[in-house]
C-alpha cells in the first residue's frame, strides 16, 4: 500500500504539473533540463573516472597480501540440471585457497539435486544443500538458508550459469578490506554474445552498466550489487539482516540497505564473470520485468530511507536518487505527448507545439547511444564502425524495451495486486542447442553409416550372383 501510494502522488503530481503549466509555458522545457542535469552528472563522473586513474598512477594501491579471509561461495539451483555441474567444476578451479562451495537444490523439479549431491561427495570442498518442496520460495530466502551454515567471513553469490577465470577471487578480495566496505561486484559479461541479436544488446547493455558502475565508484556513489559475481563481507550482512525474502530483486535491494546502513559498496571493471544470454524474446522480457518491477519497488519502498538515513553518505544519497529520473523519463514523455495531442485535437494548441516533445524523444534516444558507443570502445575496445553500428541496435532495444516496461510496471503497482513471480532466468539454453545439434549429427551419420552397410551388401550379393569377388 505503501509503495501504490507514494506512486501515485509522483504520478499524479507529474500530469497536474504537466498539464497546468503547460498552460503558462512549455513544460518540455523541464524534461529538457532533466535530460541536461543527467548529462552534466555523466560528464562529472567521467572527469572523476579520470582523476582517479591519474592518480592511482602516481600512487598506485597497496594490496595487502595477508588479507585472505575464509569465503563461503553460494550457488542457487532450481532445475539447473543442465548447467550446475559445468559451474561448479569451474568454480572450483580459483587459485584462492581459503574457500568452500554451498551448491543450493531450491525445489528443483529435474535432476538438480542429484547432481549436486554426487559434485558433494566427489568435491571436499563441496556442501550439498537441498530445499524441502514446501519452502519459501526466491533467491533471497535460498541464499538466507544457506546463509546459516556458511562459515565464510565473505560470502561470494553466482549465479548457476557463471564462469570465471582462476584469478577472480584473488583479484575482488583485495578491495574488501577497508572497513567502510561491504560488498564488491564484478562485471558481467555474456559469453555467447555472438549467437543472435538479443544476446549482442544484452551484452553491448551491460558494457554500458560497466560503464555507469565505474562511474558510481569513481565520485563514491551508489554502486549496486548485480547478483552474479557479487563479495559481500559476514558482518555487513548481518549488520543488515541478510537478504529480504519479499523482494524480487535481491541484489538491488540489498544494495540499497547497504548503503543505508552506510556501508560502501565497490565495483571491480578489470574482474570479469561471465554469465549466459537469453536466446529468446519471450523469457527475455520476463526477466527484465522482474528487474524492472523490483527496482521500482524498492525506490518506492526505502524513498524515506535514502532521503533521511543518518549513516547514508550524501553521496550515495544524490547518487541514488539522481537514478530515479531513468524512471520518470520515460513516464514524463509519454505524459508531454499525449497531452500536447489532446490539446491538439481539441484545439486548444497549434500543431508545432508536438515537435519539441519528439525532439527531446530524439536527444534521448540520441544519449542511449552516444552511451553505449562510447562503453563500447572504451571497455570492449571495439572499431569505431562496429561501435557505432551495434550502438544504433543497442540503443534501440533498450528504447524497445526499457520504456513501454517502465509504464507497465507503474500501471501494475498502482492498480494490480503485488505477486511474488520471479521470473526464473533460462539458463542451458546454449547447452541445450549444442546437445541438439551434436545430436542431429551423430543422427545423420549413423544414417550414412545404415545406408552405406545396406548398399555394400547389395553390391556383395550382385558380384556373387554373377561369380566374381
């Protein structure tokens, strides 16, 4: 009730002042300032990229060796049977010595627990723990579980489909060690890229996250926590309380009561772990619902928090909140435009006043790609042709989807009952086509091979017909 409630203020404040102002003056003028104030923002954590860089040049970090504290590795399973086993034996592969594997079964309806109990009877370093049919469901409560047979000081959350290189343990664990920190995130990259349209965007999308991470931690500001790959320190999770069970988005949320809490959360663009692609659409747009709705959520639900909290730096504070206006943007265009065509069909506005309205949509979708192009060559090292080709794609797709997804989860909150569909992430889908094609060549070769056979004994019996060998 909370959350419809606060929504609904923002959203009916934003159409009276929309549609009474317009009246005195043209309200695309706000929009156009709120486009400059994120722009500028953009441009200050560049500069402050580049600050830091230099001098970290001239004064480079100390790491402190001896700083290697006992990690408790979490792995979340439901029906992952396809893809658990491959993730476990390439976690285990990290040249860290200090840390063992909780390998959770939530409810699995495959094979999943079997697979994980034979990884924990092949592996010492191994915990097999699996979920009764009846509990809480969510990552959230499966992580809270486990979470209580952990021994780690650190606890290091992938998902099941992760992959990373030997040294990425080694590399995150130096920047946990000042005590105002309490979570480190890696950066995600999809590893099957290359198989279609959706996977390049998704891909090219979380370079251009990489790029607004770094950003975040270059000025200090509320860098979040990304599921995947994410080292959060013992205390500050229970400082916390561990993981909220009603939210659909664990991460995010949990980053945001971090930094309530005051805790600094860091980002680490040099250690990477890669995650698998959605091939398809459909589930697709299923996940990026979730996303979408449980940051929304959690904007609405910690909005006194972050505005108030006595530990929040200021910082993280305007960060967070500077954030928000990714949200209202699109709702705020939407809004300009349908009004601005009412009044036009009724008269009461010249059709010109709709121009300046499609022409800030144009500097948005102008900002999507100057954004992506320039992740793109910076963190990719991608040729400036390609960059510009797959920023155009990229920017698209999120246009696509990000925007017509904003305005449906504001209609949901504020008029549809709140359920707790997670939207499960399709993982093995690769595996899966891999295994189908293997599957069909072996097919059209043990055909071959039955046919081959056949011909041969025919021919056998023709020359021995005719008595020749």
């Amino acid at each position: 009730m909370k959350e419809r409630l606060l929504l609904f203020i923002i959203v009916f404040g934003l159409i009276v002042f929309i549609y009474v102002f317009q009246s005195y003056f043209n309200t695309v003028w706000g929009l156009a300032l709120l486009c400059a104030l994120m722009t500028l923002y953009v441009i200050f954590m560049n500069l402050s990229y580049k600050f830091k860089k230099r001098k970290l040049e001239k004064s480079p970090k100390i790491i402190n060796e001896n700083y290697k504290p006992f990690v408790t590795v979490m792995i979340p399973a439901h029906n992952e049977e396809t893809v658990i086993s491959n993730t476990v034996e390439n976690i285990l592969s990290m040249d860290y010595e200090n840390f063992d594997i909780i390998v959770i079964d939530d409810r699995s309806t495959d094979n999943t627990a079997n697979v994980i109990r034979e990884l924990e009877q092949k592996h010492d370093k191994i915990t097999a723990l699996v979920r009764a049919k009846d509990a809480f469901p969510g990552k959230s409560a499966v992580l809270n579980d486990a979470f209580q047979i952990a021994k780690g000081d650190a606890i290091l959350v992938f998902d099941a489909d992760a992959t990373v290189e030997p040294d990425f343990l080694s590399k995150l664990i130096p920047n946990l060690e000042p005590k105002d920190v309490g979570a480190v995130q890696a950066r995600k990259v999809i590893r099957n890229k290359n198989v279609n349209l959706l996977t390049r965007c998704q891909n090219n999308e979380y370079t251009m996250d990489t790029h607004l991470q770094v950003g975040r931690d270059s000025v200090k500001g509320a860098v979040e926590l990304r599921g995947n790959g994410e080292l959060i320190k013992r205390e500050a999770l229970e400082d916390i309380g561990g993981w909220n069970n009603y939210t659909l988005v664990d991460d995010l949320d949990m980053s945001t009561r971090l930094h309530i809490k005051g805790w600094d959360i860091r980002f680490c663009p040099d250690t990477v772990v890669y995650e698998e692609g959605i091939t398809y659409l459909r589930p697709l747009f299923r996940q990026r619902r979730r996303w979408l709705e449980g940051t929304i959520r959690r904007y609405l639900e910690y909005f006194g928090d972050v505005l108030f909290s006595k530990k929040m730096s200021l910082r993280a504070s305007l960060d967070m909140t500077a954030y928000i206006s990714e949200f209202i943007m699109p709702f705020w265009l939407l809004v300009e435009i349908l009004i601005r065509t009412f009044k036009i069909i009724a008269k009461d506005a010249p059709a010109h006043m709709l121009y300046s309205s499609l022409i800030i949509g144009c500097v948005i979708g102008l900002g999507f790609f100057l954004g992506v192009r320039y992740a793109l060559r910076k963190y990719d090292f991608m040729p400036r042709l390609d960059a510009t080709f797959e920023a155009v794609e990229t920017s698209i797709y999120l246009i696509t989807l990000w925007f017509p997804l904003v305005l449906y989860i504001c209609f949901k909150i504020l008029f549809l009952k709140k359920d707790m569909n997670w939207g499960k992430t399709a993982h093995g889908l690769v595996l899966e086509e891999e295994a189908s094609i293997k599957a069909f060549i072996k097919k059209e070769i043990q055909k071959t091979k039955e046919y081959k056979d056949k011909y041969t004994e025919k021919l056998k019996n023709i020359l021995v017909e005719k008595g020749e060998k």
